[in-house]
C-alpha cells in the first residue's frame, strides 16, 4: 500500500481474477470476481478525509485500514468518516484498529462510522463497541456529524 496520501484501491488478488482465470471467462461466468477487499481514500476538504471500506475486514486487510487510517490524521484531518456499508465481516483485529485510532485521536477531532450491514453492526453491538463509536445508518448522517451538524448528533 502506497503510504504517499494518493488515490488508493487495495485488492487482495493483483488482477481481480481467479489465478489461470482470461477476461473473457470472467465474462462466461457473469463478470469480474467481486473485490476481497478495498479501500479507497478521499479527501473532501482540508479537515475531512473519508474511507470507503468494501470486502472483509479481517487480520489479512485490517493493517491496510490502520495505515490508511493513520495517513488521513498525519494528513491534518480531524473529521474522518469511515464508510462500512460495503463491508460484509468484521473480525477483532479490524475492530483494534478502530478502537486505537479512536483513543488516539488529538482533541477536538472526530470519527463516525457509516454502517449498514447487519452482521457487521451485530459485532458492534455484542463487543458493547456501538456505544464507544459514533454509528450512524448513512453516509451523509456520518458526514454532517464530524462536521458538526446538530440534526445529525439530535
């Protein structure tokens, strides 16, 4: 992963097809493989950065989200939002790296997370973790919270 602050997309196969597998057989078989794992950085001013998280957040891809995590604050952002809606597991590693970025934050800053799956606000809720994040059902309620709209946090 390029630690640059550039666009970044993280997939765990190099070309997103089953190995020995030609463009054309991705097309026999209804299209391209879905993606294991992706991150993509934005940045949406100089205060708000957002990750759009899709795949499985396992020990495998959760140092992917801690590094992206972590440049996003280097970079100066104190309204980050982590967009979970595309992620359909989450195991204890990833919720560690979380759980850190969070404590570690300088004050005054924000982190919410977007989240719509239903396993995943599940883990959520039965670490007891939904009461230690800001969770929110879209990305735009998540957005106006680390921007600090009081209809989002009401």
């Amino acid at each position: 992963m390029s630690r640059d602050g550039s666009f970044q997309l993280h997939s765990e196969e190099p070309n997103g097809r089953e190995p020995g597998m030609s463009s054309r057989d991705e097309v026999s078989r209804g299209g391209p493989k879905p993606v294991a794992f992706a991150v993509i950085r934005r940045e949406l001013d100089e205060h708000t950065g957002v990750l759009d998280v899709e795949g499985e957040l396992d020990l495998a891809s959760a140092p992917s989200l801690k590094w992206a995590l972590t440049d996003l604050l280097d970079a100066g952002h104190d309204q980050v939002v982590v967009d979970l809606s595309l992620v359909t597991f989450i195991d204890s590693t990833a919720l560690g790296v979380l759980v850190g970025v969070k404590k570690n934050l300088s004050p005054g800053a924000k982190l919410a997370i977007a989240c719509t799956h239903p396993d995943v606000l599940n883990i959520f809720e039965l670490t007891g973790l939904d009461a230690t994040f800001d969770l929110f059902p879209t990305f735009d309620d998540a957005l106006a919270f680390v921007r600090g709209s009081a209809a989002a946090a009401g």
